[in-house]
C-alpha cells in the first residue's frame, strides 16, 4: 500500500476508534445520569406519598389516585415489612418472605434510602425501585426503564449519525492531507529514480518545512553526487586513455575469470580484433605455460618477469593478484628488441667479417714487405693490394656512415627537378671502363612523361650508381644493362635490368638487408660491401618511394624503384 492509502487507512482507524469510545462512553454516561436522575424523582414522589397518605385516613386511596396520575407503582411497608397498601390489592398485607426480594425496602427500613434496579420476571421490562423510610415503616415507588433506555437509544443513535459524520468529515480531510504529504514524497521518490538512472530530476516545493528540508537535502545530494561523478567520469576515462595508449598490453580480470579490461595492445598482441569478444582469462592463452601463469595469479601469487614465445612472438609477463580477488596481467612485447638483439649480433659479425678479410690482406702484405724485402715489381704489387683493401676498407666505412645517417633522420633529401636519363648516362660514365673490359652494353630506355622527377640529385645518383655497379658484377661478358624510366601509379618508376646469372627465389625477399648475400664469394671477390641494395632502399623510402625486385635464374634480375610526383 502506499503512503498515501496508509496514511488515510491509519487516520480513518484512529478516527474509528476514537468515535467508538466516545460514543459507548457518552452513553453510558448518559445512561447513569439519567438513573441517578429518575432515582432523584422517585425519591422526592416517594416523600410526596408518605406526606399523603400520612394525612389520609385511607392510604390505598391515596397510593391508587396516585399510581394513576404518574402510572408508577406504589407500595407502603410497616416496620416489620409487610406490605400495608399497594396499588396491587392482592400482596396487601403479604410479608417479606425473602429479604433479598425487597433490597431497596430493606435499605429503606434500616434507615436510609433503597434503590435497585430489577425485572419482576424473565418477559417483564427494567424497572428502578426506590423506598425511603418512614415514621410507621418505608415507601417505595416503582418506575419503568423504558422511557431512559428509550432516551438513551435516540441519544447514540444521534451520536452514531455525528460520529459517521465526523468518520467520513476525517476520512476526507486525511485523505487530502494524505495526498498533499504524499504527492511531494511521491515527486522527490521519482527525483530519485531519476538520479539514479542518470536522467535529470525534478524537485518538488510541498510548502512543508519538514519535506522540503528534505527535498533540499536530497537537491544537495545531487549536485554532490553529479561533482564526483564528474570527477569520477575523468578520472576513469583518464585512466582509460593511459591504459589505451599504452604499447604494454593489459588485461584485467575479476575472480571468476572474466576478462573486464583489456587494451588495444594486449589485443593486438594475442590477436583479437577490437570488437571481437574476449574469452574467460583462462581460454585466452593457448600456450600451456602461459594458462600456468593465469591459473597462479588466480590463487593470490605473483608473477615476476616471465618471458613466453607465443605463435612467433616473445613475450615478458608481469601478473598481481587484485585485492578484491582477480588479477592484471602486463605483457610486454620483446619480439622487435630479440630482432634488433639478434640484427646487432649479425651487424657486429657481418662488420667485423668484411673488415677481417681486407685487415688480414693488408697485415699479411704489410708483413711481407718488412720481412722478405721483394724486388720493386713484386713490393708495388704487394702495395697495390694493400691500397685496394684499403680502398675497400674505406668503403665499407663510407657506405655504413651514409646507411646510419639515412635511418637516424638526420638525412633529409633536397629534391630538385633531375634529368634521369642525364643521370644514369652520367653514373655509367664511371663506371664504362670497367665494363668495357667485359664487353657489357648499357641501354637507356625513357618514356617522355617520365623524362624528369623531383628528387635529391646526389641521393639519385648514388641509388643508379648501386644499381647498375651490382648489375656489372653480376652479368657476363658481352651482357647488357638497361635502364628504363616510365610512369606508374601516378608516379615515375626507374629500373635498372640485366641478363646476368639471376638470384635463386628464396634469397629475393632479402636481397636488401645489409650484408645479405645471395652469392657471397662472388661479391667479396668483386669488392662489394653487402651495403649497397640496403643503401638504394632507404634513400628511396626517404622520398616517399618503394622498391621492388624481379629475377629468375639465367635469366637476369630487375631492380625497381618508384618515386612520387612532388
């Protein structure tokens, strides 16, 4: 029920009650006054009658005159108790066979006044007896209750009807009370709801103080509650957007196992897409090592540093159990810095290897000239040699600056508008000696749209120049190079192609990683560095470009690179 129905509902049984004792207590109040008031008026008749009936020689003339004006009963009793006169001719002269029949007759004859309240018979009516003594004995009138009972039944049906009337007078103004107490409780109630749906309320003005005191204290609450929800609302997406943003994965979970958190890392490294749903934390791994760290932390343990190799990758696992049961785990992705371990460890090796093979020439040469002391032809030949692995020495340092300066950043192309035909003519100039000693041709094939691009003119030169020095080493006598310049995909693409032995299908992916040989002994022999297709990729990359490489076995090898319009 609500407060309204209870309120009223409480009110109409307070009313109810108060009424019912009201009414039964005025009527019983009533009825007494009214007895005590016949008993007055029998009394004073009864005087009247002993007054009469002592001046009369005849009392039961008396007592029947009487008896038919007043239509009450009479008696006259003698000292003894017998009855003298009575308006009833048949118990005249009868004696009090029971002292309790007569009690107000008996009160009467011991002194005083008698009063008792009886029915002659089980059909006859309430009747009030009152005697008062007498000189010779007692009198005693009778009256009917009838008459008070009468006055005493229309006086509570009187009080009933008021009594109704109040009720339903009460049961209106509650209910309207009711209403007007209930409604702003009814009003703030749905204030609350709506706080606490998030949607905005509104607060009711009751104009009582007690309610509205109330209203006022819930008002405040409200803009409390909406300031740390504010600042809970920020905190919670700050620390959202840190979790987001950072490169370690995180995934949080509760004590059951269900996965609440989990960043965009910590999905990219297990290979989940960002809507895709997650599995309960302990189907989330598939590597039985990792399931024991889940299942450890889990039962409150922690887990420190832990790497995993998981589908490729290396991962370092951090995991704490959370105080409310659950746990974080942190992985950290150690597969790119194993690549640069294992990258520098081959870095060191190729390095130190290229520079062995010159270092040793020139020691063994070096030596032999200090020891041996040749003749001038044989000293000169040794000296040539010394000066050729040292020239390759110097290159080999040249080419690993300009490969650092390139990847650092601190390298930056200054293009310019660049004739390319003009540029590869000029780098095959350089080196046309050499091939004319190996009969090798050079074809330069440029469509017109293609005639110029926007690049940095030395960068440009040293890219042909790589290109067309490997074609060199690797095509045979009496081969050709060809450089062809076309437009592509909105930009130019330059290439530069031979007939020589061509390169096996599994070393093409790799040809550009630096010190990668396909055939090694035959570069080193042509004093190649391993640098040079490594250097073409990162200066064209610099310019927004691409390269690519083509090549079957004795067939020939294409080598592209492709550069943006400006």
């Amino acid at each position: 029920m609500k407060f309204a129905g209870r309120l009223v509902a409480g009110t109409v049984v307070v009313l109810f009650f108060t009424v019912a004792v009201l009414v039964w207590t005025a009527g019983r109040s009533l009825q007494r006054n009214l007895e005590d008031e016949l008993e007055r008026s029998l009394q004073l008749e009864a005087r009247l009658v002993d007054a009469a009936i002592t001046a009369s020689a005849k009392p039961t003339d008396v007592i029947h005159g009487l008896e038919r004006r007043s239509s009450h009963r009479i008696m006259l009793f003698n000292r003894t108790g017998e009855i003298v006169a009575s308006g009833d001719t048949a118990r005249a002269g009868n004696p009090l066979v029971d002292e309790g029949a007569f009690p107000e007759v008996q009160a009467a004859l011991s002194g005083g006044a008698g009063r008792d309240v009886r029915q002659a018979d089980a059909i006859s009516p309430l009747e009030m007896h009152v005697a008062v003594p007498t000189v010779d004995g007692a009198v005693r009138v009778s009256a009917s209750m009838a008459q008070v009972d009468d006055i005493v039944r229309k006086a509570r049906r009187a009080m009933l009807g008021a009594a109704l009337i109040a009720l339903l007078v009460g049961s209106g103004l509650a209910f309207v009370a009711g209403r007007s107490i209930a409604q702003p409780l009814s009003d703030l109630a749905a204030a609350a709801r709506a706080i606490a749906s998030g949607s905005l309320p509104r607060f009711p003005r009751s104009g009582i103080p007690d309610i509205d005191t109330l209203v006022q204290a819930v008002r405040q609450m409200h803009r409390q509650l909406d300031e740390r929800f504010g600042q809970l609302k920020n905190e919670q997406s700050a620390s959202a957007a840190l979790v987001e943003s950072m490169l370690e994965g995180v995934i949080a979970a509760d004590g059951r196992g269900r996965i609440t958190t989990a960043n965009a890392a910590a999905r990219r490294l297990l290979g989940y897409e960002p809507d895709h749903p997650l599995p309960d934390v302990r189907q989330l791994f598939r590597s039985k090592s990792a399931r024991e760290i889940v299942t450890t932390v889990l039962e409150g343990e922690a887990v420190q540093d832990r790497q995993l190799d998981l589908d490729g990758s290396t991962l370092l696992v951090n995991a704490r159990p959370l105080e409310n049961e659950g746990a974080v785990l942190v992985l950290h992705d150690l597969t790119e810095l194993r690549r640069l371990e294992t990258v520098r460890r081959d870095f060191v090796a190729n390095v130190s290897h290229e520079l062995k093979t010159p270092l040793t020439s020139i020691s063994g040469y070096a030596e032999t000239l200090l020891t041996d002391a040749p003749d001038a032809a044989t000293g000169r030949e040794f000296l040539k040699i010394i000066l050729s692995n040292a020239h390759r020495m110097q290159r080999l340092v040249d080419d690993l600056l300009d490969l650092s300066r390139i990847e650092s950043g601190r390298w930056q192309p200054r293009e310019e508008t660049v004739d390319v035909a003009g540029a590869a003519r000029e780098v095959w100039a350089t080196l046309a000696e050499r091939a004319a000693t190996r009969g090798t041709r050079f074809e330069v094939r440029v469509d017109v749209p293609a005639s110029t691009i926007e690049a940095d003119p030395d960068a440009l030169r040293q890219v042909l120049t790589n290109l067309i020095d490997n074609s060199l080493r690797y095509v045979a006598a009496g081969g050709q190079v060809t450089f062809v310049a076309r437009t592509l995909d909105g930009g130019v693409e330059l290439s530069v192609a031979d007939n020589g032995a061509g390169i096996p299908s599994e070393h093409l992916p790799r040809i550009f990683e630096r010190f990668y040989r396909a055939d090694p002994s035959r570069s080193r022999e042509e004093g190649g560095t391993g640098l040079g297709l490594s250097i073409v990729k990162h200066l064209v990359e610099a310019h927004g470009g691409r390269v690519s490489a083509e090549s079957a076995l004795g067939v020939g090898t294409t080598i592209r690179c492709w550069f943006p319009r400006a």
